[in-house]
C-alpha cells in the first residue's frame, strides 16, 4: 500500500511538471506570435487619433529661424 502512494505520488509529481512545461511553452508562443501584431494594431489606432493636424498652418510653412541668445551659449 505505501509503494502504491509513493508511485502515485511520483507520477502525479511528473505530470505536474508537464502541465507546467506545456503551459509554459503556450504562454511563450502566445507571447511571441500574438502579441506583437496586437500592439503594431492598437499602437497605430492611438498614434492616429492623438496626431491632429488641425492645428497647423500649412499655407505658412517655411523655414524658420530661431536665434540663440548668448547667455546659453556661456551657460554650456
């Protein structure tokens, strides 16, 4: 009677430690093979509605020159 539970023990031991291995592995595919293309998809979505270009002029663009006061070129 105890060799039985010490042989049940170890076999439910071993598939324990499978069961830890497969999900492991299913949680290493998802993340290699899921999740990236998710996040290009939704990254794009955000990048899309928070770029807004009501706010620019595009009748007055041009190059625009930006003088530097001398104070910052001593303070470097």
């Amino acid at each position: 009677m105890e060799a039985e539970k010490e042989k049940l023990w170890k076999r439910k031991k071993r598939s324990s430690k499978v069961w830890l291995f497969v999900g492991g592995a299913a949680v290493t595919a998802t993340g290699f093979i899921v999740i990236p293309p998710l996040i290009k998809k939704y990254t794009n979505k955000v990048a899309k509605h928070n770029s807004s270009t009501e706010d620019i002029d595009f009748d007055n663009l041009g190059p625009e020159i930006v003088r530097k006061n001398d104070d910052e070129k001593e303070e470097k």
